[in-house]
C-alpha cells in the first residue's frame, strides 16, 4: 500500500552540488538520499523538499516527502536510510502524512542562519571555517541587527535576489530578521565568538539570505544605515544591496508546518507533488 | 640573524595522517606547516612540535618551534602563513622565544578535550559528525564524571596505553580530568547536546586520552564502575580498560608554559629541540 513521507534531514553541503539533482556527474544532496530510499524502501515517487539548497549549503532540518511502497514503519526509517547514506548525510525523523502534504507549498516558514567569525581579530579558525564564514574585519553587530529589523514585514525583494531563478512575484513575508552572536562550543572552551544573521520568511529568492547578510556586513562595517537598506525595499535595485556571501556560512535551520496547509501558500491540492517529481 | 619563533596552531585533522611527518605519500599536519614556513621565511631548522596528535586528531592550540633566518616580523607571521597554508590548518599567534625553548620539553601541560554525542537518542548528525563521535546508546554522565576524576594525580597510567610507542617510564600526573556536557551551538539553535571528556596532564601515553575515554564510556553504560577505573592504575592492565575511541572526537586544546621551562619536564637545555629536529 502506498504511503507518503515525511523525512527531516541534515547535511553538510560540503561535498555536494546543492540539494536539487544536477546531473552531469555531480552529486546532489537528493542524489544520496533518492538512492538510500531506493536500497531501503524500493523506487520512491514524488519525491519533494522544502528548500532547494544551492552547493556548499548545509541544513539541520531540510524536510522532504516521498511516496513509497516500502513496508519499513515510520518510526523505523531513519534508521534503516542512515544505514544506506554517507556520513554526511542523515534522517533524523519521519512520519507518515495525507497524500495532500507538499513540503514547500505547505511550509509556513522555513528558517535559514548565516553564521559568521574574525571580526575581533582573530585569524583563519580551521575548526569553524567549514560552517562560518569568515569577516576580515571589525564589524558593528548592534547596527547590523537594527537594521536586520527593518526587513521584517511583507516586502518586495528584488533587491535581494541574484539573477538564475526568475520568480513571477518577489513578494515574501520575514517573520524574523536578526543578528546575534554566541560563544562557539566546538569542542568546547574553543574562545571564539561566532555571529549569525537569522531569518524565517514563508519563502526565499535566489540567494536571498545570503544577500540579506553581504548587506549587513556593509552596515557593520560603515558603509550603509538601516534607512538605506529599508530603501531597497522600495527601490528593488540588486546593485544597492550588498554582495552574495559565500554559500559555506549557511545553513537551512528548519521548516515550519502547521496542520493545515499554509494559507499563504496560494497553491491547490491538485497542484502538490506531482509538479516538482524527479523520477 | 637566526630567532627562534613559537607558533600557536590550529587544524582539522581529518585530511592528514597526523601531525608527524610520515612520508610514503602521506600528507601530515607537519608537511604543510613546513612547505608554508619554506614559502614565507625560508627553510626552517629544529621544527618540533608540542604534541604529535594522532591521524584524524583536531587542533585548537598546537605549538610549534623553529628556528628561521626568515625577517618577517612575529607579529606578522600568522597572516604571512596562512596565505600559504591550506584552509584546514592555520596559524594563530606567533612570537619570537628563547633558545632554550622547547614546544613539548617545556610544556607545563596539555590539555586535551574528547566530544561526543548522540546518548539521548539523537541520531547521526553531519554538522557534528566530523568533529565529535556518535555514543549510540543512554550514558550516564555523572557517573562518567565521578570516575574520571579518580584518574587525577600522578600514577602510572599503563593500562591506558596502546602499543606502538614505547615509553620509559608510563608515570604522568593528570592535574583536571573530568566530564561534562553543553550546548552545541554551531549553527546556532541545532539544539545537539555535546558531551566532552576534558584531559589536562604533563604528558600523555600513546592512545591516553582515547582509553581514557572508551574506559569512561564503559562506565556511563554501567559495565564499570569508578572503583575499577581507579583499580586500573595500580593493575596496569590494558586489556582491564575500554576500547580506544576513534580519533575524530579528539581535539588538542591547548598547551601551557611557565615563564621558566618546567621542573617534570626532566629535560636539560641542552636536549632542546635538536632531538627532535626534522630537516
């Protein structure tokens, strides 16, 4: 009997060409996973994800769906999937849920961190260099997480997306936007500080997050105010936001359902899965 | 004119086959520190390093020394490295030191720190995987802690020994072993608990720090308790002690000096760092 579901996976991007299969003899995060599902469960179909992750970019709670023959109860799973995955790679929970669940039209929210260090003068960090990016210079974070606020809100955000992903609407709602700094615990007493700008939003554009933090560096070092970075807002011009920063430093936190499927999702049942199979 | 320079260092193990030198085609920490030394000061002589982690084995605060005719200033010398170092490894402090210095000779401890996780039935986690180990099963933290601080003092730690490099004298004091566990915060809010084995002594047994903590282990799971560890000490008994746990988990913290080399380190001047030179 068919059953649909729902995985939670973490990865570190490191290896991998993004979330979404390329081809060409890359190996994507949906790569390891369509083959482990396939040695654990038999061929899955309409297989989905909340968020297409590009190359390098990691997730604690990617959440994705797929309907399956295979017989493995749920609660067993994840389990059974870490068996056939690279290390890298991981199930961390699954449920089984109505056919009518699509993992990115029914989100209310998916959460992303951009996690940086180095702005107190302190050097190239191995042990963090694989997770946080790298600022080579003093930053202001109390300025950035000001105008981190301004973001909040239902807003255009032209000015926030690269070229490569046209959407016909660039209206999203931030729910949260923010930026904070904490003590890295890895392994733990290691001193450094680690900063990190949040944002939750009912969706992303291309290169989103990663341009919202290039352009709070620039208001940490200086260069912008929080009034100048509302005004891309109404604006829209990709020139006057900050640059894209590396995709190492990201990281998909996790992905928000609520019962119901999202109201703002402006998407029928008819309409799930089935568009977005790879198989 | 010929300095002396002490570097502190850091780096992720897991693409080398340890700090020393092996040759056979095999890249160690050493070779690169070396090869970047070459490239920014010139060969350097009587390179010696404070501990020889194991392959796999991560660095916060390795210290190295060597001699140079190099004229770049100490205070330089890190950003000078690092733009000849590959990103795993990096060094983070620099300054020049007397002669008679000598990274391990000298040394007054080390401090060693074991991460874990995955004991309240977390599953496999990428973001942690590489830098601490996976406990598959329910330990009992405080019983770990309780044991681990019998091992404080100096005895003869034999049964915490692997073979493979003969020792004299098996005798170190361990001034701090303890357990604990904290928060992983690396992308912030994972919500991971780590667990850490904290080591500082003046000296380590070849595989200690990773007996010490498979026998830890042993205890959490209730197959030990903190009278047989204690026992441990007088028996000398390796096969009495736990399996020794994968390097991955292990992290060199840090190494600390007095203004005056150290009366335990038992080591003339004159033994400094030609004993162990390298070129």
């Amino acid at each position: 009997m068919t059953r649909r579901l729902k995985i939670t996976v973490s990865y570190d991007g490191g290896a991998y060409c993004g979330f979404q299969r390329q081809g060409r003899g890359l190996t994507s995060v949906q790569d390891v996973l369509y083959r482990a599902i396939e040695a654990t469960l038999g061929p899955p179909a309409r297989f989905a994800a909340a968020g297409r992750t590009d190359s390098g970019v990691h997730a604690l709670g990617q959440v994705i769906a797929f309907d399956t023959e295979g017989t493995v109860p749920a609660e067993r799973v994840p389990l059974a999937l870490n068996a056939n995955l690279p290390g890298d790679v991981s199930a961390l929970a699954a449920e089984e849920v109505p056919f009518a669940f699509h993992p990115r039209f029914h989100a209310q929210s998916k959460t992303y961190a951009y996690t940086f260090y180095g702005w107190q003068g302190d050097v190239r960090q191995p042990l963090l260099a694989r997770h946080a990016y790298e600022v080579r210079r003093a930053i202001d974070l109390a300025a950035m997480d000001l105008a981190a606020r301004r973001l909040v809100g239902r807003h255009d955000f032209s000015a926030f997306q690269d070229v490569g992903r046209p959407v016909r609407d660039a209206a999203r709602t931030v729910f949260r936007c923010e930026v904070g700094s904490g003590q890295h615990c890895l392994p733990p007493w290691s001193g450094s500080r680690v900063g990190f700008v949040l944002v939750e939003a009912d969706g992303f554009l291309y290169h989103m997050v990663r341009i919202i933090a290039g352009t709070l560096f620039e208001v940490g070092r200086g260069r912008m105010d929080a009034d100048a970075v509302a005004a891309l807002l109404t604006s829209g011009a990709r020139r006057g936001a900050g640059p894209t920063v590396p995709a190492h430093g990201l990281c998909l936190l996790n992905v928000k359902y609520s019962s119901e499927p999202a109201p703002h999702a402006g998407i029928t049942a008819a309409e799930t899965l089935c568009c977005h199979a790879i198989d």
